[in-house]
C-alpha cells in the first residue's frame, strides 16, 4: 500500500516513518506539515491508498481535510487529542491512533486497511455483475441489491438504508445517494425520504405506505412522483 504522512510536527512523521518501515507492504510516497500541500500532491497523483493523518494541524484541521479527501483513499488518524474519536469513527476512518502510537497498534491499524481494500475490490467484483449499489457502513464496504433497499431516509450528513432485514447508516446525504440508485426504480418523495416504488403498497393524500412504513410526501415532489411512476389505478380518490 502506498501512503502519506500528513502531520505538522516533524518528530511525529518521523515516528510514523520509523513504524511503517517495519512493515515491507507499506510504501512510503511523502510526507506533508499540513493539508493543503498534502492535497496538492492528491490532486496531481492517485498512487496513494493510506493515508496517515494528524488531526491537531494549523489552518485545516484532519477532521476538516478528511471531508476533501478521495473516498478510494483509506485514512489513519494519529493523534494526541482522544476527544476526536468518535467524530473519527462517525466520518469513517480505518482506525485512531493515539500518540506515542505503540507498534503492535500500529501494525492493527495497517492490516485493518488492508482488510478494507480487499473488501473494496471484491465489492467491485461483485458491482460488475449484480444490480446494487455500494455503501460504507460499520468500517466496511456493502453491496446492497437495489431491490432489498425499501426506502432511504435522510439524516442531515447521513442516510438510513431500509431493507426488510437491516438498517445502514452511512455518511452521505440524500442527493448523493439518489445519483446512484435507477430512477425507474428509485424516486424522492420528500426533502428526507426516497422510496423504491417497487415496494409501494397505497398513494394517500399526502403519504406513501412502503413495506408497512408510511412514508410523508411533500407536495412539490408528489406531481412528479405520480407522473413519472404511477399508473392512474394506484391512485386513491
């Protein structure tokens, strides 16, 4: 795997250096004191798989970078600061190093991201030939067959998957989403909810009723709802 460090203390990166050393399947491509120049070289190359990232760095801080970054790129952070970890894991990182970061940990970390990008391949292996779409959730890459998704809800910076035995929560938001999934199967109902017209059970007023769940219709959604999937029959008058 090739990777970066992005850390503004110089003694640091030289301690991640010092452990990824120790591990031959870790690549070292560079090494950056802040985001901004380490975004430079993402921009310009697609060599990098791991990303090492401190989180306490002047101007833009690694919880602000990681929004930037490629979602093909996995992300480690190191960090002295343990209040971050659970917006670390909300935003979906491999792992959360604390500073002085111990080697045992260090190599967990690693193979965890190896662990992910094998997952990833074989998820697209899976894409090739299925009719789904992919999500990150719980630190890993799912396929979901369009036709298991019932409907989707949106929770500011996340969506809540349906499907008839689980739900996925995963950080995106509605109109991410929504460019993923068919829209001949798919339609947005609502500012928070898309449903899988497949799964509609009645059209009210105002509601729709998707696998025993009755989902709100906004009024400006509900002409082109009709319109673009619904025989005149469904319609209740």
């Amino acid at each position: 795997m090739n990777y970066l460090i992005v850390d503004d203390e110089p003694l640091a990166r030289k301690g991640i250096k010092i452990l990824a050393d120790q591990m031959p399947e870790l690549i070292y491509l560079g090494e950056y004191a802040n985001a901004i120049k380490a975004q430079e070289y993402l921009s310009k190359n697609k060599d990098v798989d791991l990303l090492f990232l401190d989180i306490e760095m002047p101007g833009i801080n690694g919880v602000e970078y990681l929004r930037e970054i490629r979602p093909d790129v996995q992300v480690i952070f190191t960090t002295a600061y343990a209040q971050y970890a659970i917006d670390a894991f909300d935003l979906q990182v491999v792992d959360y190093l604390l500073k002085p970061i111990q080697l045992s940990r260090f190599i967990k970390a690693v193979n965890r991201a190896k662990e992910l990008s094998v997952q990833t391949t074989q998820v697209e292996d899976i894409t090739t030939q299925t009719d789904s779409v992919v999500i990150r959730a719980d630190r890993q890459y799912i396929p979901l067959k369009y036709g298991d998704i019932t409907y989707i809800q949106g929770m500011k910076d996340y969506v809540v998957i349906h499907t008839p035995i689980k739900r996925y929560v995963t950080a995106l938001n509605l109109a991410t989403i929504l460019r993923q999934l068919p829209n001949c199967i798919f339609a947005r109902v609502s500012k928070s909810y898309i449903v899988n017209v497949d799964h509609m059970q009645s059209l009210g007023h105002d509601t729709i009723m998707i696998a025993g769940q009755e989902i709100p219709v906004g009024p400006s959604y509900k002409e082109k709802f009709v319109k673009d999937h619904l025989d005149d029959k469904l319609l209740k008058r």
